[in-house]
C-alpha cells in the first residue's frame, strides 16, 4: 500500500468554492479536479475559531 501526502486547504477556500459554485476564482493554485468536485457536492464543515489577538495569554 502506498501512502500520498495529502494536502490541506484553507477553509476559506472552500468556502469560497462552495458558495460561488465557481472554480475560476482558485484556478491559479492548482487545486486537483477532484478536490475542487468534492467542494462543489458538500458544504464546508462549521469551523470555530478563536481571535487570539484580543486576549491575553492566560486566557489562551
């Protein structure tokens, strides 16, 4: 069995793809076809960020 280095995304990305259901605005990274396919068919997982720049770092 061979293993692949998979590659990671902004989700930003994604989300771009998925909403504007257009691949031409990515089109310069080189993002594979298949990848780009997935994006379009399911929507982006929830993601939950923390702004770090406004606490300190105890809140952290």
């Amino acid at each position: 069995m061979s293993t692949r280095d998979r590659r990671t995304y902004d989700h930003r990305l994604r989300e771009l793809v998925w909403r504007t259901q257009d691949t031409s605005s990515v089109a310069c990274l080189s993002i594979p076809r298949s990848t780009l396919d997935d994006w379009l068919r399911c929507p982006p997982n929830p993601v939950v960020t923390l702004d770090e720049l406004d606490q300190e770092v105890g809140e952290l």
